[in-house]
C-alpha cells in the first residue's frame, strides 16, 4: 500500500489525502493487497504526511520555502553565478536571507516586509526583528543567460519593437497560487520565456510586481535599460492595470495588446 502511495503522489504532488485514501479503498476492494486490513482515512493520512515530509521532502511552511530560497540567491559576486544556474528575484531579504510570506491573502498591500500598523496583539503576521511578514508572497526567477539574450535581441534590433508576454496558470502547484510566465518573442517569432513568478494573488498590484522587480534585476546585473515598448496579454483586468496604473512613470511609453484568442473569446 506504501509503494502506491508513493507512486500516486510522484505521479500528482496535488493529489489531496481523500483522494488518495479513495483510490487505496478501491484497489483494496479489487484484491489487490491480499488479506490485509483497509487503512483508516487517519492512518493514510499520517502515511502520506510521512512520505511527503521525509521521503519526498515536500514541506508547505515558510521557514521550509525561505530555507529553499536560500539556495537560490544571487551571490554577491556576479561572476559566481554560473549563467544557466537559476537565481530568485524580487524577494525581499532580512540580513542577506530571503524572507516571504504565508501565502495568504489577509492583510496589507505594501509590500512583502515593512512595519506593520497593528500592535502585536491585532496582527497575527510573522515578525522578524521588528518588522512583520504579512502574508502576500512575491517569488520570481530567472537567469542571467536569458536576461542577456533578451539584451542582445534588443541590441541588435535597435529600431524594432520586441514584444513581450504575459500569461498565467493555476496549474502548476497543489496550492493553486498564480504562476506568471513572462517572455518574449524574438525577430523569427519564437517565444522565449524571461521569467517565471509566483504569487499570492493576481491583482494589478502582483503584476506591476512582477515588471518594475525585473525592470529592477536589467538594471542591477546587466546595467541595462529594460523599456519594452509592447506587451501582450489576455483579458484579465489585473494585467492591464497592472501595466497601465502602476508602471505609467517607470515605463511611460509600453503599450498593452490583447491576444487575437481573447478578442475573439470576448466578441463572440
């Protein structure tokens, strides 16, 4: 039972515990473990939690995710960094550690770390020496060779303008959170991603996030002036706003475009 259990949960990470308890019912009703006794929904449960925290090491806490961030950060020295190797960005960091939120969706819209408003009796946030983690989460990679591409298509096509896209999904993870996938199309038409973001939410504010962190990442490792000129995206209101609210002073001359897809979707 141990061996499908772990089986079904490499196969899908997002498969929850009742689902996994019912497809162990249905393959104990079919003969398939002999003799042995149906497990209790509890004693799957605690069978589950045990390959996923030790076995697998799946962890859903923050202490666990800032731990895994750690290994992500840039180092301070820039050609330590080897171009292909991932690195987080947009994060914001106590002590030179990356520190995020709990993924919820309580709270204030100020940013990941600041003082917060409340005393220490009304917010139930993280505090970290003083300052308190609420519970938005902001966690964007890239790498410095597709940041470096992307320099060089503009370079080398200084009259053109490289359009950029945004899109998202809520596939990807077992929590659901929004997953922004941001790229670009080269002069040949095909699609490059620049970077992939995570977010508590998609509002205005997690996309205006997204472009004025990345604006932030050219401009700091490759001294670069990011200023794309045209992104494309789909209907959601958020990603519109985001660029057209947001980022009017920062990227004054970009221009928003709906996919063909979505202007059919809406029309008809």
């Amino acid at each position: 039972m141990l061996h499908d259990l772990r089986s079904w949960i490499g196969e899908d990470p997002k498969r929850m515990p009742k689902t996994l308890f019912k497809m162990l019912r249905v393959h104990h009703q079919s003969g398939n473990y002999g003799d042995a006794a149906c497990p209790t929904l509890r004693q799957v449960q605690q069978s589950i939690n045990y390959v996923r925290t030790k076995e697998l090491h799946h962890k859903s806490t923050v202490p666990a995710v800032e731990e895994a961030l750690q290994h992500w950060v840039l180092p301070t020295a820039q050609e330590d960094q080897e171009i292909h190797h991932p690195f987080v960005f947009g994060v914001e960091k106590v002590d030179g550690k990356p520190r995020v939120g709990n993924g919820g969706l309580q709270s204030f819209r100020v940013g990941t770390i600041f003082q917060c408003g409340l005393d220490n009796d009304t917010c139930n946030d993280i505090v970290y020496d003083n300052n308190v983690m609420h519970s938005y989460s902001y966690i964007g990679f890239t790498t410095l060779d597709v940041m470096n591409r992307y320099k060089t298509t503009c370079e080398d096509n200084p009259r053109r303008k490289i359009l950029c896209h945004v899109d998202t999904t809520f596939s990807t993870n077992k929590s659901g959170y929004p997953v922004f996938v941001f790229g670009y199309s080269d002069m040949a038409g095909s699609f490059h991603v620049l970077c992939i973001c995570i977010t508590s939410q998609r509002t205005h504010d997690d996309v205006a996030w997204l472009l004025k962190s990345l604006k932030k990442e050219f401009e700091d490792q490759l001294d670069f002036a990011w200023e794309p000129r045209l992104l494309m995206g789909d209907a959601d209101k958020a990603q519109y706003l985001g660029m057209t609210t947001a980022m009017d002073q920062q990227l004054p001359e970009i221009e928003y475009l709906m996919c063909f897809y979505h202007v059919i979707k809406k029309a008809y």
